[in-house]
C-alpha cells in the first residue's frame, strides 16, 4: 500500500497539470473565438483611416501586432484621403457598405454617437475580452465620444499642438530661435510678430495658419469662446476678438501665409520640407515623414502666449476608433478596436518615430525615450494643459455641423473676404442658430 501511495503521489500531480494545461488552452480558446482566433476559420476585418504615407506605416503596425497574436484574423488597410473623410464615411454607413473598424474625427464624433450608426464599446470594455478599460484614458480626452455614460469611440492616440521650427533656416538667417527666446521667458506674441517679419524678410513664409488653429491662439491671449461651463461667450469676449485680429493683422502683412490660399496640391507640410516656411503647426504626426528629410533640421517649440505665462492651453487633435455596429464581425471589430487603442497596441505604433503620443495612461516613456526630436517634453505639457474637441472650452464639438460652420467664417477671414466683427458676427448666429436646434432634439 505504501508504495501504492508513493505512485499516485507522483502521478496525480502530472495528472493535475495536464488538467491545467487543458484548462488554459481551453480558456484562451474560448477568449481567442471572440476575436476569430480560436474558431478554425479566417476572419476579414477591413479598417479606413487618413494620413500621409508615413502614418500609414504607423497604423500598419498596430495591425500588425495583432495579427500576429490573433492570426485567424485578417485585417485590410483602407486608406481614406483626409479631404472628404466624413462625408465617405458617413455614405458608407449610411448605404451599409463601411469598414468594421475606422477613425472618426473629434468633429464626426457628435454625429455618429447621435444616429446609432456606431457600437457603443463601454459595455466590451468592462468585460474579460476586451484589452483596454474606460479608466485608462484622462477624462479630458473622451470629448464628444463619450455620450450619457456610454463610449462610442475611444482615443486612438493624442496630438497636442505645438509648433514646428526649421533651426536651419533661423540659422542661415541669423534669427534668434523660439527656443532661445523660450529659454529667456519671452516666447510671446511680439516674438511671434519679430521672426515671421524676419523670416518674410528673408524671403521665407513666417508661419502657415488653418482655420481650425483659432482656438489655440484665443487660449494663447488669455481668450475664451467657450467658458469652463461650455457656455458660448465669443461675442462678450474681448481676448478673443484680439487673437484673431492678431491673425488676421499678420495675414494681411503677409507674415503668414493661410493653408487654404496654397495653390492646389501644395501642403504646409511639402513646403515646410522644401524650406519655404519657417513654421508650421501641428501634432506629433508630421514628425515621422519630417524626419525621413535628412535635409531637414527641425525642433518643437510651445505655443507663443500674451499672458505672461509661458504656457497656455492648446488643443489636443484626437481621432477616435469606432466600430461599425452592423459589421458582420462587431465582436471581432470592438476586440480589434481595443486592442489596437490599449498599452500594448499604443506602444506597437507609437514607439520610436510615432505620429502622436499615448491617450493611454502608463507609457509616456516611449515618447520621451525617443531622441529624433529634441524637445519631445512640449507634447507632454501639451497633452497637460490642453483640451479636445467637444470638451466645454470646446463645445462646438458636441452640435453636429457647428465646428464646420465656425471655421467656414473663419476661412473666409483668412481669405480677407471679411473683417474680424462680421466673422465674429456670423460665428455666434449660426452658433445660437445650431445649439438651439441641437438643444429642442435633445
């Protein structure tokens, strides 16, 4: 009997991890068929995103990484010139033929959230399956995807806005750089207006303005368009109107040059690349294909203020994922979709030379580890002070079709089609107009 004992006591636990081993294939299996992996058979995913050559590499990445994990899963790049973005999107909801998975603009958001046409991922999230929860993400970077207590998008990744500087062509032309004047506490407006004169007369462009930017340099002069409380309050707003009178006064100098006014097929980002303008604005996501220019000697340099702070807040460009609520595959879509916005799937696109910086708490360290730009810590600030479309200083972003309308008047100001009053003018009727539709419907 003893050595009985002694048998079973030596091949009960081999019986007992065999067990185990059963239990943990059996369990990933059972995780792996709700995304495809553990059915036996492929599942076609199709994704549509915009961007230049250069972050498409970047988003490629991300499905990559999945695949690799989840290798009964095939996933079809679609990408979607930026011009023309939503109208395709909403179309192809709209007639049953749009991808399983898709960036949505922070401006496309409030739509889609509104007419059903997305899944809401809150209630994925919370489950076993899902590989990012709702927590992970700051409160200030959900802006109009989070609708009620229910996500309808989550943060791909952030873009705080800060400004792109050529050290070489401040170099050539013996200008002081913004860094320089940074590091002395006078990064401000009238530095601003001192290198885009120098640069206009060194036969350069100053800066590229966009219509969208405006928000950013109301914040710079201590401006609001919207209050704290998401209250529209341009009209009473005397900082404000002073910002965009200080856009409009350069553009009219010619110290700026406005993007719309470039002659067709002709970007801020071609011409900042040829030397042709000194700065330029934008996220993070101009800096993979700015750095394959081995031509090009480029830093970040914070926003320029005229508050005697030497940071304001900027907006955060924010792209959300949604998924398709009729794809034939939602389940695979929303586990896609979370993986593709969670730590792991963050730090697949964004380590190293990444378009944009985490959304997702816990892996700044890729970001500032990497040395191809020198003064990656202004992103940070950014993403700290900043605020996304739809947030109350931003609240445009939750009235379907306000952000378009605001920055047509905004465009024709930049065109010198008319004054900073009548832009101003036309901005709080159509926003009174819209938010009070948008109120009766609600």
């Amino acid at each position: 009997m003893k050595r009985k004992s002694n048998v079973l006591l030596k091949i009960v636990p081999v019986l007992f991890a065999g067990m185990l081993a059963l239990s943990g294939c059996s369990g990933s299996g059972e995780k792996a068929s709700s995304d495809g992996s553990g059915s036996g058979k492929t599942v076609n995913l199709t994704m549509s995103a915009w961007g230049n050559p250069a972050e498409l590499k970047v988003y490629q990445r991300g499905i990559d990484a999945y695949t690799k994990e989840h290798p009964n899963v095939k996933i079809k790049l679609i990408p979607v010139p930026s011009d023309g973005y939503e109208q395709k999107i909403l179309t192809q909801l709209q007639g049953g033929d749009a991808p399983d998975v898709f960036y949505v603009g922070d401006a496309t958001m409030a739509k889609l959230a509104q007419n059903g046409s997305v899944a809401e991922l809150g209630e994925y999230m919370q489950t076993s399956d899902s590989y990012a929860k709702p927590d992970e993400y700051a409160d200030g970077l959900w802006g109009a995807a989070k609708q009620d207590g229910k996500y309808y998008g989550v943060p791909v990744d952030c873009n705080p806005l800060l400004l792109y500087y050529n050290k070489k062509m401040f170099k050539d032309l013996g200008i002081k750089t913004p860094q320089e004047y940074f590091d002395e506490g006078q990064w401000n407006w009238k530095a601003f207006d001192e290198v885009t004169k120098k640069l206009k007369d060194g036969g350069k462009k100053g800066f590229i303005a966009e219509k969208w930017l405006m928000d950013t340099w109301i914040w710079s002069n201590g401006g609001r368009a919207y209050d704290e409380q998401g209250n529209y309050v341009l009209d009473q707003n005397e900082k404000a109107h002073e910002a965009i009178q200080f856009i409009s006064d350069l553009t009219k100098k010619g110290q700026i040059m406005y993007a719309g006014s470039l002659p067709k097929g002709q970007g801020l980002d071609a011409m900042f690349m040829s030397n042709q303008v000194g700065m330029v604005a934008a996220g993070r996501w101009l800096t993979p294909m700015f750095s394959e220019n081995k031509n090009l000697d480029f830093d970040y340099i914070y926003w320029p203020t005229n508050t005697g702070n030497k940071m304001e807040p900027v907006q955060i460009g924010v792209a959300y994922m949604a998924a398709n609520k009729k794809s034939k595959h939602v389940e695979e879509a929303m586990n896609f979709a979370t993986y593709y916005v969670s730590k792991e799937g963050q730090k697949a696109r964004l380590e190293g030379n990444g378009n944009a910086i985490p959304s997702v708490s816990g892996i700044d360290d890729i970001v500032t580890s990497d040395k191809t730009v020198e003064h990656t810590q202004y992103l940070m600030d950014g993403r700290e002070k900043g605020y996304v479309n739809g947030a109350p200083l931003m609240f445009k972003g939750q009235i379907p079709g306000l952000n378009k309308e605001v920055e047509d008047q905004y465009d024709l100001l930049l065109l010198g089609k008319q004054g900073v009053d009548k832009t101003i003018k036309n901005i709080t009727e159509k926003t009174k107009q819209l938010t009070s539709e948008y109120q009766a419907g609600n």
